[in-house]
C-alpha cells in the first residue's frame, strides 16, 4: 500500500494552485482598474490570504484505501455435524433481530434491560465514545483558522536621563484588533489526514460500544440460564435426597426386624449420602450463579426475575447463519478492527506530508491609538500579514523514520483485522457445529432419562418381592439421577448454544 507522489499527483496539485492564482488575479486587476489606489496593497494580500484558505487541502498524501479480502472460506463448513444453515426468503439476519424480539422471557427481558442501564463496562464503553468524539473535533478545528479579538492598554514612563531629552516622557498607546495566527495551510493534506484518523478511531469506539453491548447481553442470558439450570438440578437432588430417606428408613426397620440386611441398610445409606453431597454442591453453585448475575447486571437482583428452574423459561427464535460475506460485513469488532485499520492509513498520509514544506499564516486587523477617546476616529487602522514557511531538509531521518513507523501500524492494523475475521468465521462455524447436533442429543438423552425411570420403578418392585436384591435398586436410582442431570446440562447446553450463535452472528446491539 506504499505511495509516493506521481506525476499526475504533482500536476494536480499545480492546476489546483493556477486556478486559485488566477481566481485572485482577477480579483486584484479589478480592484487596480477602480482607481483605489491607496486600498490595492491591502486587498493584495487578502486576496492571497484567501486563495490560499482555498488551496488549503487540495492534495491528499494518504493511500487509496481498499477493503482487505477476507481470509476464510465463501461459505460456512459442511458435514454429518452441520445442518442447513441458508436464510429462507424474507427470514431477518440476527444483527436484525433486536434482544427484545430475541429473548422472549419476560423475566429476562427485564434483567438485560437492567444491565444495559447499570454495567460499568458498557458504561465505560459509552464514556470512551464521548471522549473519541472530543478528540475528534479538537483534530477537525485546525482546519480552520483559530480567530480571536484582543484589545490591550499600554502606559510606559521613559526617565529624562533616557529620553534624549532630558524631560520624562509618558506614553499611551491602546489597540484592538482581530485576527489568527500560526495557522498552517493544509496545502499536502496533513491536517486534514490527521482529521480522518481521528475520525475513524471516533467510529472504532462507536463499534466498540456494540460490540460490548453484544457480549453483555448473552452474559446476562447465559448467566440466567445457569442459574435456572443449577436450581432445577438442585430441587433434583433434593427430590432424590426425599426419595432416598423414605427407602432407608424402611430399610432400617426391616432390618430392625430381621427382614433386611446390614448390607442393604449400608447401601441405602450411600445413596442418602451422596443425595446430600448434591444438595450442598447445588446450593452452592446457586449463590455463586446469583454473585455472578448481579455483577454483570451492575446491581442487586431483584427476588422476582430469579429463574425457578429450566422448565419455566420461555424458548428462543430459531436463527439461521446466512452467508460469511453478510455476517462478517456487520460483527461490530470486525468493524472496529476496520476502522482502526482507516484510521492507520490516514496516518500515513500524515507522516508523508511531514517530507514538504508546511506553511502557516498569523493576520490581524484592528485600531490603535495614543489616546483612549480616539480609538475608534479615522485613520487609526491598522493590519498586520505574516505568512512563514518551512522546508525540512535535514533531520537526521527522522520523517523517514516516523512514515516507517506509520507504514509498519498500518500492516500490524492490517494483521489484526484479518484476525478478527478469521476469530469470528470460527466462532460462527463451532456455533453451527454444535447445533447441528444438540436435537439429535436431546432426543437421545430424554429417551435414556424415560428408560432408566422404568428401569428404577421395575427393580423397586422387584426388591419389594423379594426377586432381586437393593443393589439392582441402588443402581437403577444412580442411572436415574444421572440421566436427569445430563437431560438438564444437554437442554442448558440447547439454550446457551442459541444465545451463542445469536451473539456471534452480530446480534443483540
């Protein structure tokens, strides 16, 4: 992406600067044709104050940007562990799709909407956008030229011995005036190329801001979701625990009796205690999904948006990943890695424009007078023009030196776009994968639940007659458990897979 001025450049640049020439010729010769003979000095030089206000930005040094081809496959992977992921005729991309039409759950609807108002990263996201925009307009008003009134009052006494005179003289003088200074042409676009990287990084905090925006919502979803799995494997564990009671102690008093074993008293017993093992790790990881839910929200949850369990929780759309080109064209952290991108080639044109010579102008126009009461008479007028320019020509490379520095950012902002592309085709492709298979887990697993729940219910009657012993009992109830557990950890799985693919598929801004 490297560019030196061309000769096509150069003459550009000429024809800009003739037709502003000649634009302020025409304009002293008529002054000159009036016979103004005493305000033709004057115009001369604001007609060259003028024309070089319009020259200013002509030429651009910064490099024609083009947008990178994208570093990853046309289409999504195929295979047994994908399904069809094509968007059907009139269905809506999910960067569409609003979080409120998304999450259907009313509870939840409510606990984002918290979130989004008390987070402090989303906070800090938002305050880092009103900042970039301050620098913006800082970098944008050196375009123009800074223009400030001033009025001023001197008084000074000079000794007779320093007059010349030998008497002490007193001096007045008071002005006002109105004018600028220092402010540099932008005849090689270096102002103005610092303006537009100033502009592009304004728009990255703006994707910035998004793209938390994004991730804060499918935290808030995931969090509530864990939470409502973990209760429901806790009331789970507590019905097993209940269960399990029952069945010790009727073990116990058949075994007070004579009827029963040690053995299946002992094994009965293993069961109770691994019921309250569950009880207690449950109850935990339900205050800890709790902490965790209140942190990202930024505030206390109120008691009635906690979940109740999985089973009560509203289902999510259904969403389709469409093609790459769209999806990755509208994530906000590839946006931003683009505009960060922009933003270090409009750096190079800045550095470039550091080579030629820089030009600034300081004017002003005002009234003086050695009396206050006269100011404002006739004849007290005064101006003032003071163009200066600038060539380098030796620096010990350091231009050189900093072009590289610009040249090398753009190739590293370059380097991490790719990246945020190649991060998000990946993060869509696993999305897909493991939601081509979650239905046929699902399936799968509810059938294991049903069959181990017959299995326990056929060895309890049998041991009730005497047919088979406790242990076949004890380990139909382990089959039980077990497979409830996994129903709820693969239909938890089922959900946060959907708020994944919502979110990585540019949803939820």
């Amino acid at each position: 992406m490297k560019r030196r001025l061309s000769t096509k450049d150069v003459k550009d640049l000429i024809v800009c600067h003739s037709r502003k020439q000649s634009a302020s010729g025409i304009l002293l010769k008529r002054k000159k044709d009036s016979g103004q003979a005493g305000m033709t000095k004057r115009l001369h030089y604001a007609a060259i104050a003028i024309t070089l206000l319009v020259l200013s930005g002509c030429a651009s040094m910064a490099p024609k940007y083009t947008q990178p081809a994208a570093p990853v496959p046309s289409e999504w992977p195929s295979g047994p562990a994908y399904k069809e992921s094509a968007a059907k005729p009139g269905e809506p991309a999910a960067a569409d799709i609003k979080w409120q039409e998304f999450f259907i759950d009313e509870q939840l609807q409510r606990l984002i909407g918290l979130a989004l108002e008390n987070n402090r990263d989303l906070r800090i996201a938002a305050l880092n956008i009103e900042r970039s925009q301050a620098l913006y307009r800082i970098q944008r008003a050196d375009l123009f030229p800074t223009v400030d009134a001033a009025a001023s009052a001197v008084e000074a006494r000079t000794p007779g011995v320093l007059s010349g005179t030998g008497n002490a003289i007193t001096t007045h003088q008071y002005s006002v005036g109105l004018g600028f200074s220092a402010y540099e042409l932008d005849l090689f676009g270096r102002v103005m190329s610092l303006k537009d990287q100033a502009l592009e990084q304004f728009f990255s905090t703006e994707e910035a801001r998004r793209s938390v925006q994004i991730s804060l919502v499918a935290e808030v979803a995931n969090n509530y979701l864990t939470l409502a799995a973990d209760k429901e494997s806790l009331k789970i564990a507590r019905d097993t625990f209940t269960s399990q009671q029952t069945s010790y102690n009727l073990i116990k008093s058949r075994f007070e009796a004579g009827a029963s074993s040690e053995l299946d008293l002992r094994q009965a017993q293993t069961s109770v205690d691994s019921a309250r093992v569950d009880i207690a790790r449950f109850t935990s990881l339900v205050a800890q999904d709790e902490n965790a839910l209140a942190l990202v929200i930024g505030a206390p949850v109120p008691p009635d948006l906690l979940p109740s369990g999985l089973s009560a929780i509203t289902a999510m759309k259904e969403l389709s990943a469409g093609l790459p080109s769209d999806v990755l064209q509208r994530r906000p952290d590839i946006l931003e890695a683009e505009h960060l991108l922009k933003a270090a080639n409009a750096n190079i044109g800045a550095a470039r424009a550091a080579f030629f010579p820089r030009i600034t102008l300081t004017t002003s126009i005002g009234l003086s007078s050695d009396q206050l009461s006269g100011l404002f008479k006739g004849g007290t007028g005064t101006w003032m023009f003071a163009p200066q320019i600038t060539l380098p020509i030796f620096d010990t490379g350091r231009n050189r030196a900093n072009l590289k520095v610009s040249e090398v950012d753009r190739e590293i902002f370059l380097a991490q776009y790719e990246k945020a592309i190649q991060g998000a085709f990946r993060e869509v492709a696993d999305a897909l994968a493991q939601r081509g298979t979650l239905g046929d887990q699902l399936e799968a697993q509810q059938s294991l639940t049903d069959a181990t729940a017959v299995s326990y219910r056929l060895s309890e009657a049998r041991y009730e007659k005497g047919i088979s012993s406790y242990l076949n009992v004890l380990d139909s109830q382990r089959s039980l458990y077990s497979a409830q557990q996994g129903l709820i950890a693969v239909r938890l799985f089922r959900l946060t897979n959907l708020v994944t693919l919502y979110k990585v598929l540019g949803g939820g801004a």
